[in-house]
C-alpha cells in the first residue's frame, strides 16, 4: 500500500481474487477492512437476473496472512427463480495469496456448513419447507445473510419485464396463503424480522380477513419494540377474534400487552 497526501495505492499481489472470466456483464468489483476481516465483492449478470459473489477473509496474525472464511452466493433468472447460499469454512486454509475467484468451488476441498435456500416466485410450501429444514439445523444464525426484504418481495411478486410496470401481480392465493402465512410464522420465530414483517404484511395485502397474520405481524413488532405497531395489529386480531366468539382463545400475552 503507497500513501500519496490523502491518496492510498493498493495493489494485490494476487489479481485472481477479483478475477472472474465465467461472469458476464461484471460490475464494478470491490473490497473493503472491517476490524480484521476483508471483503471482496464481485456483482454480474444482467439487471433482470443479477448475480451476487461475496467472500470474507479473516486476518490470521500467527501466519500473517488472509484466509477464506466464508462466501455468500446470491442469484437469480430472469423466470424469477432465486438461489442463495452461504459457506462457513469450519478450518479456513485458502489464503488471498492462491485464492482464485473463478473456481473457488474447487478448493472447497475443507469442512464447511452450508445454508442454502432457493424458491420461484409463489411457492411458498417449498419456502416453508426450507425454512423448517434450517430451524431443525439450528442454522437460523446464517440465515440473515441469505434472506433479506429482497428475497421475500421476489417471492411475492410476479414480473412482467414486457410492461411498464415490473410488478405484474401478487403470487399469494387462496391456494398458498396458508404456506405464506406458515413462512412468515417461522421467519418471526426465527428472528427473521424484517423478512417475516415484509411477508406477513404481503399476506394481509392479498387477505385482509386472515386473523392469524395480525396475530403474527402483531408477533414481529412486538419484538421489534415498536409498540404503535404491536397496538394496532394485536387490536385488529382481537376484535376479529371477539367478533367469532372465540375471545377464549386469545394468548393472553396479546390482552397484557394491548392492556
């Protein structure tokens, strides 16, 4: 690294670490220190199907050196097919000096937990699915990294790149709402809270009747600290509730807080 005034020049001495001659369309490859971790990120692929290469290197200060310690794959096409993936390395050996960014797959020869959690646009029981899986794994930790708003509006959402508009429609139904619904549950229990807020809203959008996500949504805020919004949601589910005589069937964590 040269300093010049205010000015640094940094140079790697590995250039295959931004390298990527499979990625089409590349967009401006980029790194970034945080503490003692290094990030190089490499973005590709067209707008309607962009494709997401994160790699995380951890200073090792006995060897001095930099090694691979986890990746984030995120992607998609352009039919709206989403599939993301993250690799903890359990024992990092891949320094910056012989990491290579086009075939890095191939010196995954290490022990790594992965997560991975790919859907289309309205299939929520496979989402579900996924979800239930990971919790089972007691991978909810990683899960974050993988699942944001994003993720959960291309889920929601059909698109049609042929019209003005992208959103073309809601992809929750009477035939998935229940799945949706489900989702949006696991990702509160989760933790998953500002996907599981998107989701759940997305759901009282398509059904304003469903009792069950005001519950839910009431759920996220709750956790949230925002009690305006708790309030208001958890009221919507009571009255709702009262109003089909079923007001003996209210947590009555729901009445205390609301009280």
């Amino acid at each position: 690294m040269k300093r010049k005034n205010n000015t640094y020049d940094l140079k790697f001495a590995n250039l295959n670490a931004f390298f990527c001659l499979s990625c089409n369309n590349a967009g401006i490859q980029d790194f970034y220190l945080h503490r003692d971790t290094l990030v190089i990120d490499i973005p590709w692929g067209p707008s309607i199907a962009p494709q997401f290469k994160e790699f995380h290197f951890i200073f090792n200060k006995k060897k001095q050196n930099w090694f691979l310690a986890s990746t984030i794959l995120l992607g998609g096409n352009d039919a709206g097919f989403v599939s993301n993936s993250y690799y903890k390395i359990l024992n990092p050996i891949i320094s910056i000096k012989d990491f290579y960014a086009e075939n890095y797959l191939a010196q995954f020869n290490q022990k790594a937990e992965i997560i991975s959690i790919g859907f289309e646009p309205g299939n929520f029981k496979k989402l579900l699915e996924q979800l239930k899986n990971i919790k089972e794994k007691n991978q909810e930790k990683y899960l974050k990294k993988i699942l944001t708003e994003r993720e959960i509006f291309l889920i929601s959402y059909k698109y049609s790149y042929n019209r003005v508009s992208d959103i073309d429609y809601s992809t929750i139904t009477l035939k998935n709402v229940q799945y949706a619904n489900d989702s949006g549950y696991y990702l509160e229990q989760m933790n998953i809270l500002n996907p599981a807020e998107e989701l759940l809203k997305n759901v009282i959008r398509q059904f304003p009747d469903r009792m069950v996500a005001y519950l839910n949504l009431g759920d996220v805020y709750r956790k949230k600290k925002a009690l305006k919004n708790a309030t208001y949601n958890y009221h919507i589910y009571v009255n709702m509730m009262m109003n089909k005589g079923l007001s003996d069937k209210i947590p009555l964590y729901v009445l205390d807080y609301i009280n």
